[in-house]
C-alpha cells in the first residue's frame, strides 16, 4: 500500500476505498455508492507523557508520536466517539471486545434516537479508554437485532467480554445510563 494513502471500508456498501492521507479531514465519498466515508477517529494515550492525541485509526501503523512529547504512540487506542457497527463487524467490535460495551440498536426515523445522539457522544468522549460505545442501525442491520430481541428503538445492551449483563429500553437521561455503566465497570 502507498504510505500516503488508507484504505477506509464504506459503512454503507463494505467496499475498501484508498484515500489520501491528506484528504482523510475532507469527508471523501465511496467510489462506489458515493456516501461519505468517515474515517475512525481514535483517542491514544501517550505512554510518556500521558496526553491524549487524536488519531485516524487508518494511520496507527504509520508509527505515530505524541503531539507534545513526540515519543512512539504505544498504548491501546480507544474511542472518543461512538463507532458505527454492522452485521458484519458485530463479532469483531463488540463480541471480541475485551473491555465493556454499550451498544445502542437505533433507527434513523425513530425522534428518541435522536435526542440521545449528543448524550452517547457525551459518554464516549466521558468514558474513553474504560467504554466503548457502539450504535446500530437495525433498518441496515436486523440480523443482530433480532438473534437480541430488539423488539423498539432505542434500546440499550450493555456487553461485558462479548456477554449481555444489562439491557435499557427507551430514551433514557444521562444519569440513568451513568449508573449502569458504573456497574459494569
């Protein structure tokens, strides 16, 4: 592969498109289906110094540094944002996981989805490195939605080491969702 480009897979089609590296920033468009492709956007926590530094997950093996200390770019990255997850990618993101997940199972039309997009942006950016939030649209996606009974949006699961440990049904305030997150913690 080019050392200046990345391979981004289309959320909404699955085809691997390569893109600049200098482009990533600009929102690019599938080759294919024309959507926006959105590269991953990842917090790594320096091992020196311990600062924050945002990251495109496309580019973690181009041997990062940190931003202020410029030392290597080691440590396991997590996610500040909550990470669009498929049929495909389900096992791998959120069964696979070895820390814990909140996974949210949403449709696009469905009012109170919509009034919780800024509190899970608000958890991830909260619970980087301890949570990783992951959000499913079931219309795309029904296969996992149904082998979990996900019978009305939104509704919330709580994974642990790829296993169930609590489901929320609903538009739920922050608070609510806060403590079970201190549960599983």
């Amino acid at each position: 592969m080019n050392q200046d480009s990345a391979i981004i897979q289309c959320s909404s089609c699955g085809t691997k498109n390569r893109v600049p590296k200098g482009r990533l920033k600009d929102n690019p468009l599938c080759g294919k289906c024309k959507a926006i492709l959105r590269a991953e956007i990842l917090l790594v926590k320096c091992s020196e110094c311990g600062v924050k530094n945002r990251l495109y997950k496309d580019l973690l093996n181009d041997q990062p540094k940190c931003g202020k200390c410029h030392a290597p770019l080691h440590a396991i990255p997590y996610y500040s944002h909550p990470t669009p997850i498929t049929d495909r990618t389900f096992g791998q993101e959120v069964l696979a996981f070895p820390g814990p997940v909140l996974m949210e199972y949403y449709s696009p039309v469905c009012a109170h989805c919509k009034t919780l997009d800024p509190i899970l942006d608000q958890l991830a950016s909260e619970y980087a490195g301890r949570i990783k939030v992951g959000k499913k649209n079931i219309d795309q996606n029904p296969l996992t939605a149904s082998q979990y009974d996900i019978m009305s949006t939104p509704t919330m699961i709580l994974f642990k080491n790829g296993k169930q440990i609590n489901r929320l049904l609903g538009a739920v305030s922050k608070q609510e969702i806060e403590n079970h997150l201190r549960y599983i913690l």
